[in-house]
C-alpha cells in the first residue's frame, strides 16, 4: 500500500537520492534543504512498505498562488496512480492554505505528463521558447482552484 505524507528531515537523503534517479539533470542539495526549511508543506513523498518512491515539490509563491517544481515517480512505481495521489494531495493542501492558481512548467517533448497534468485539470497557458537549460522549450500549465 502506498501512503503519502509530508517529507521528514530524514527522507532528505533517499528523497535526493530518487530525484537524481529519475531526473537527467543533477540539481543542488542545498536548494531543497532550503526549501525544505522555508515551505515544508509543499514537499510530499509516497511510501511503499518503507521505500520512498515519488515525491513532489511545490512552494506557495504569494498569498493564492503555488508552482509545482517537480512530480517524480520510480521506474516500477509508475502508472499506479501514485502520481495522482501526490498531485491531489498538494491540490488539497493548497486549497486549505488559500491557493486560488497553481502554475508549473513541463517540456513540450515530454507527451505523458501534458496528458497527465490535463486529465488533472491543467490547462496550457503558454509557451515558453528556451526555458529548460538544454534550450528545450516548455509549456506554462495552470489550474484554478
């Protein structure tokens, strides 16, 4: 069974460890530390017989608005709904905190999660050209609350 709860100052490792895994592109452990310490609410994992296998990042960037930064699930975890359960999660817990909008961004190749984040209830707002390092565009995706 899976279980998604908040993240714990102890899933730091595991958590970076899974985000390194499923993301091509190493990001700063300090910056989730960081972010860890200014917005906790905003960081999920699910839990499976112990194992932390996806998470989500989020911030409340003003007083009705939220981002989601990242969404990952590990390979064999996916396509069980646990995406969805950490996205529906962050959705509740925004709802309580006032959030009207949350926005994020996904690179326009990738296919699965514009389709995952529509049946949601994202919508494409727009595109933006050069977003992601790589030069990649992306799209900005939104959903009112």
């Amino acid at each position: 069974m899976v279980k998604v709860r908040g993240l714990r100052r102890e899933d730091l490792f595991p958590f970076m460890n899974l985000l390194f895994r499923i993301f091509p592109h190493r990001y700063d452990p300090a910056t989730f530390t960081s972010l860890y310490e200014i917005y906790p609410k905003g960081m999920l994992v699910a839990e499976a017989d112990g194992e932390i296998v996806g998470f989500l990042v989020g911030i409340k960037s003003s007083r009705d608005k939220a981002r989601i930064l990242l969404l990952g699930v590990k390979d064999g975890f996916r396509r069980k709904g646990i995406g969805s359960l950490l996205l529906k999660r962050f959705l509740i817990e925004m709802t309580f905190e006032g959030v009207k909008q949350v926005r994020l961004e996904v690179r326009t190749s990738n296919r699965e999660a514009i389709s995952f984040y529509r049946k949601h209830g994202f919508s494409m707002v727009r595109l933006i050209k050069g977003l992601y390092e790589d030069g990649e565009d992306g799209y900005l995706m939104v959903k009112m609350l």
